[in-house]
C-alpha cells in the first residue's frame, strides 16, 4: 500500500500482474477446450458421421463435448471480507477451531490480524471446490466412453474440458471481484457525499474552495466590471460569462490591477495613425478545468451599455510590449448589448512539446521551437474599453464633467462624428478659457447647431432635386409614350392643367408638382409640339443622370468655410496635413517585477516555463482565447420601441469596426491626442486536464483533484502577482497542508 503505484486494491502492480496471469489462463484454457470441441469432434468425428442421430439424455447415448458445462462446479474465488475484533476473528476464540475436517490444502500460518479470510475458511472453500468437481467428474464418466476403450473421444477429453470452462469461471470470478471492490469504494463515496459528484459541482466547490485558500487580495475575482469613471453612475458592464441551462456566471480570474505610473500604449486604427492610450490596466490569468469524458463548456464575452451612455469596445490581443491590436471594434450606446462568443485552443503542454520534436532534426526543432514561442506570445486576448464622454470633453477643450448632463448634445456630437465625420475643429470650444462651464457648452452647441443646420439645408436642397429629376423623368415618359397622344386641347390651352386636358394627366402633374416651368413660363402644349421630335426623343434616350449623395462633400464644403487643417478624402476619412505618426516597436523584453512597464507577451513563456518545472503530472496546457465568427447584438432603434437582435458576421462586424475607428479617428484627432479614459483587460488562460472523469479521478487514480487544482492555482498566481507561494495562503493552516501534498512548489 505504501508503493507510489499503488492507488487503490483494484488499480497497484500486483493485481495488475494477476489481471495478466488470469487472461493468460483464461486464452490458454479456451484454446484447449476448443482443439476439442470443435477441431477434434465437430470437425473429425461429426464430420465423418453426419448421419448419426442426435445423442439422447441416456447414458447408452452418445453425448458431445459442447454440452458440458461447468455449472454447479464451486468457484473459490469471492470478492468478500470480515472485520478483525481485537484478539481474534469475529465469532471466534481460537484460529485453531477452524480447521477444517477435511484435509487441508492450505496450510495454516501464524495468526495475524487481518480483513481476508482465514486459511480455514480458504480450506473449506477448496475442498467444496474439490467435492463439486469430483461430482461432475463421476457424472462424466457415467456418459462419456472409458479412456481405457478405443474412442476418440472419451471421458478423459470430457474432463479437460470441463476443467478449461472452469479455469475460465476462475479467471472471470477474479476480474468481477476486484472490479465489484473496486465499485465498492466508489458506492461508499457516494453514500458519504450523497450523491454523485459531477464536473459542474466540482467547479463549483473550487470557486468556494480558492476563497479559503487565498488571501482576498490574491483571490480570484469573478470577471464583471462596471465601465465607469471615478464616482460616476457606470457607462456600461463588461464580462466574461460561462453560458450554462440556469443562469450565465461570470468566470473566475486571478487579478492583477497596475498600480504606479503607468507607460502608454497605442494601437493602429490604420495603416497611417495609431492612437496612444492610458488609464486602469488589468492582468487576468483564468484557469479551468477539464475531465476526460466532459463536454466542453461554452463561454461569451459581454457587453452591455446603459441608457443615454456609450462606450467603445475594442477586441484584440497584445502585439508587443507597449502595442495593442484590436482585430474587432464596436460601438455601444443606449442600451445595446453584443454577445461575443470566445474559443478556446489549447496548445500542447511543454512536455508534451519537448517529447514530440526529441527525434526531430536540429533544424525541425528551431522550426517547431519558433512557431510555439509565437504561438505563446500571440495567445494573450486583450479587451479595451474607451469612455466616450470623457474624450469627447478633452477633444472639445470643455471641462471635466460638462457633457455628464448634455445628453442631447452628446447624441448629436456622436451622429457628426460617426454618421458625418465632421472635423473637430468645426465644434470644439474656441473662446476665452476664464468664461463659465455653462458658456463654454453654450458655445460648443452653437457650433453643433451652426453644422446641424448646414446638414438639414444641404437635405433639403438634395430632395428638392431628386424630386425634380423624378418630375422630369416622369414627363418624359408621357411625351415618349408609345400608347399614343393625348387627346388635342384648345389654341392656347397649357399643356397640364388646362381646359379640355384630360382630367388624369393634369391629376398626375398636381401629384408630381404642379406644372413644368422654364425660366418663369409655363410651357405650353403648342412650343412643346414644335420642338424637334428627334432631339426629344435624344433626350428621353439619355439616361437618368443619378442623383448624388447630399452628404458626401458637407464636411469638406463646411471644412474650407471654417479653414480647418484637415482635408477630406474621397472616403470621408480625415487625413491630417501633418506627417502621420508611426508607431515604434520595443524590442527589449521587460520583466513582470517592473509596475510601469510590462511586457504582456512575455507571461505566457513564463507561465510555460513554470508548467515544466512544478507541474509533475504534466496536466497544465496553455490555452489560446480567440472571438466566435457570429457575434450577437440587442438594441433598440429608439427609446420607445422594444429591443431588437441581428446577428453580426464578417461583413456586419467590418461596418461597425470601420464605424468604431472613423469615430476613434475623430476622437483623438488622428492620433494627435492622447486617450485617457481607457480600460484595458489582459486575459492568460490556462486548462488543467484530467485523464478520466471526476469520478473515475477519484476512486481508479486515488488522486484529489482539489489538491490538483490547488497547485496550478498556485503555480499561476504566483506568477500573475510575482510572489513566492507562500505569501499567497491565506493563513499556517492552508500552508502546512499545501506543503505536504505540493512539496515542489516550495523547493526553489
């Protein structure tokens, strides 16, 4: 019991050497009864007197070797035990009175205390096996020839193969005892939980359990935070939710805020502008678990803005020490809701990783060593979250806080950026800085007002063409119609509208605007008539000339009134005068222990290389956290109306990241300025895996999974956090125990 590789009575080397040893009988003792059977007497004998009758049930008769059966041979192999008083056995006094009265075929050792059986009651089981036997042996001989004749078959052959079918019951008596044991323990399991326990309890219990084991300020945290400045009603939710039957929970982390000066980051918005960026920054590292036989769990990124708030949420992953690269963007407001779902990959663990490419070549193995450090460093998911109002206050030169009650102003500022992209320069505050907060927002929605009213008017003037156009066309028809002329008014009569006109067609000129007119006149029907019929019918070829977006040019034509320093291309995106600013990749690597600066890329090769030294069952795999093709969104197209879904997928998530970075793009005035109210999410993942089922864990492998999961906590938490073990436990208590059963990972 003391042996490493001993776990339970059903799963040690001894009992596996006898599971061997008995299907080793069990084939040997098949064969035989078969090279009976069915070779010497179905194949010779039956086969060279198909004529015989069948055998009958008296003695006289031939009888055949298939009908033999072991049943009612005793089979002294049983899977049972008996508790040990102190002293002696249960009901006796004395070892010596079970002696048997037959002769004994085991002898008897000194006494000790022990849950078998005595060698008495192993006596006794053997000689009842000795007596059956020899029944059924008598039995044989009455029915089957002597050995002494001439047959091929006689009742020596009838006995072996009696005794093959029974050296089979033997073996299989061994297997089924040891395995009913072995269910044994796992039916007492039960009976002391009260049920079974399943992966979903187990998960359950280690949220709880982690609570216990950590300090609060090590502890994991569920993953849901409130986008929200500092004493301020929140903007919005974000988290991370296990989808389950009952109800969405958000997952587990261990956390790390970045606490001191904070270095800035950037991320490109195009291939000419990145955007700089600070503010609170997170480190999470999420370890899950998985049991053989588990059905993956299904996980979603949420989230939600609150009514009359906005956000912009950017999903990514880190690029570098000081880069973010957002790969989708999307734009939240007035209650809108997008549900991300999240893909995990687990990659090989490094043990695993070093045991494939061993036999490689040198050159295979750079290869192979390469792609997985890449791997590593592109696996760690990222989440931005960008306050709008803040930026939109910064971006406008207003206060802190001014646009916390302008919520008009504020939906309108955003439709000029998104819908317009309208230069900042055009709204932002351009007055004396000692004048009040209420003036200097009086002044940023004159100038809101100012282009919200070049926009209606450049409206207006765009539906009063495109119903002229519509006019036109509509008159070219009737005057091309191929059903014939109207009927002929009176000398003088206009062609629409006047007496003797039919009462359709000057309906249909009232519908389409009353009356056509050229510089002032009416024309009328007689100067339409002799105009030259193949200019008009040159006229009704041509086409339609289209009618062109109002809105394409009104931020460049209100651009050059104000003089703004940035031009409009051709897509409504702003380009700056000024050389772009470039983003610069740092090279050198920057360790965890700095708190100003970290290299998020790095964590993953660190977190794999703590895997291969303190993970001694090879169990921890780093996991790569990638977004679902089909994202989810709720909103709703007013305050009134009810809430609505689509779903977004590759072109749908493309409108609304182009919308996101044109409005980033304003924002920050082309990379210009600096955003602040920036949250950033850093997410590692990690899975424990196990090799049988919960149960199967517990009762074949003797194994606690709790401590299991206690160790890859630990290893992880120390390196999210950069703090030995031991300053991670929540008191002496949990560090004793954590001591004796994960030794190693206070070694170093």
């Amino acid at each position: 019991r003391s042996a490493e590789t001993c776990r339970t009575p059903r799963r040690n080397d001894d009992i596996s050497s006898a599971l061997t040893f008995f299907d080793g009988v069990k084939e040997w003792s098949e064969k035989v009864k078969d090279c009976f059977v069915r070779d010497v007497e179905g194949n010779i004998i039956l086969g060279m007197s198909r004529g015989n009758e069948p055998p009958s049930a008296e003695p006289e008769a031939r009888v055949h070797l298939h009908s033999i059966t072991d049943e009612g041979v005793f089979v002294p192999v049983l899977p049972l035990f008996e508790s040990v008083e102190s002293g002696t056995e249960a009901g006796h006094s004395d070892p010596s009175d079970l002696e048997p009265k037959y002769p004994a075929l085991v002898s008897l050792p000194e006494w000790n205390k022990s849950p078998l059986l005595s060698v008495a009651d192993v006596n006794l089981f053997l000689n009842e096996e000795r007596r059956s036997l020899d029944e059924k042996v008598h039995k044989i001989n009455e029915f089957f020839p002597s050995k002494d004749g001439s047959d091929m078959i006689s009742a020596a052959e009838a006995v072996i193969v009696l005794l093959g079918l029974h050296l089979q019951s033997i073996a299989n008596h061994f297997v089924d005892g040891v395995d009913y044991i072995e269910n044994m323990l796992k039916t007492q399991l039960i009976k002391a939980i009260g049920k079974e326990v399943q992966a979903s309890d187990f998960a359950e219990y280690i949220r709880f359990h982690d609570q216990k084991l950590l300090k609060d300020e090590y502890a994991p945290k569920p993953f849901s935070y409130a986008i929200r400045r500092p004493n301020h009603y929140p903007d919005g939710v974000l988290s991370i939710e296990k989808l389950n039957s009952d109800s969405n929970e958000p997952i587990m982390s261990i956390t790390r805020k970045l606490d001191g000066e904070i270095s800035p980051m950037y991320f490109p918005i195009n291939a000419a502008t990145s955007v700089e960026f600070t503010g609170d920054r997170y480190l999470h590292a999420w370890v899950s678990h998985q049991f053989a036989g588990q059905q993956k769990d299904s996980y979603q990124l949420v989230a939600r803005a609150r009514q009359f708030s906005s956000f912009l949420l950017l999903v990514g992953k880190i690029a570098g020490p000081d880069s973010f690269e957002p790969l989708d963007a999307i734009i939240l407001q007035n209650k809108d809701e997008v549900l991300v779902p999240l893909l995990l990959n687990q990659l090989p663990s490094p043990k695993d990783f070093k045991d494939a490419i061993s036999s490689l070549s040198p050159e295979q193995q750079r290869f192979a060593k390469a792609f997985r450090q890449m791997q590593l460093e592109s696996s760690v998911f990222a989440v931005c979250c960008i306050q709008l109002k803040p930026q939109l206050e910064a971006l406008l030169g207003l206060p802190s806080d001014a646009l916390t009650k302008e919520i008009k102003l504020t939906q309108d500022l955003l439709s000029l950026f998104i819908d317009y992209q309208i230069p900042s320069d055009l709204l932002s505050f351009d007055g004396a800085g000692d004048i009040s907060l209420a003036d200097k927002v009086a002044i940023v929605k004159g100038h809101v007002k100012s282009v919200m009213s070049v926009i209606e008017e450049a409206k207006d003037k765009a539906l009063e063409a495109a119903q002229k156009e519509a006019d036109m066309a509509f008159e070219m028809g009737i005057a091309d119609s191929p059903f014939g002329a109207p009927a002929p008014a009176p000398a003088g009569g206009a062609m629409f509208g006047a007496a003797g006109a039919p009462e359709s067609s000057r309906s249909l000129a009232t519908k389409r605007g009353g009356l056509m007119k050229r510089g002032g006149q009416v024309i009328e029907r007689s100067m339409m008539s002799a105009a030259p019929r193949p200019q008009m019918a040159m006229m009704a070829a041509a086409p339609t000339p289209m009618v062109q977006d109002p809105f394409a040019d009104v931020s460049r034509e209100i651009a050059v009134e104000k003089s703004s320093g940035f031009a409009m291309d051709g897509s409504g995106s702003q380009e700056p005068f000024s050389t772009p600013k470039k983003v610069e990749s740092v090279e050198a690597s920057v360790q965890i222990a700095n708190a100003g600066v970290i290299d998020f890329t790095q964590i993953p090769k660190m977190l794999d290389s703590k895997f291969e030294d303190l993970d001694c069952d090879n169990a921890l795999c780093a996991t790569v956290i990638k977004t679902g093709d089909a994202w989810n969104k709720k909103y709703k197209k007013n305050l009134l109306t009810k809430p609505e879904r689509m779903v977004l997928r590759k072109d749908e998530k493309k409108s609304e990241r182009d919308k996101a970075f044109d409005l980033l793009d304003a924002l920050s005035r082309s990379g210009s300025l600096p955003v602040e109210c920036a949250e950033l999410h850093v997410i590692v993942a990690a899975t424990h895996n196990f090799d049988h089922s919960l149960m199967q864990t517990v009762i074949l492998d003797n194994v606690n999974p709790i401590e299991k999961m206690e160790r890859s906590t630990l290893i992880v938490a120390s390196t999210v956090h950069n703090k030995d073990p031991e300053e991670l436990l929540r008191d002496e208590v949990q560090t004793s125990r954590v001591k004796q059963f994960s030794p190693g990972l206070f070694d170093g």
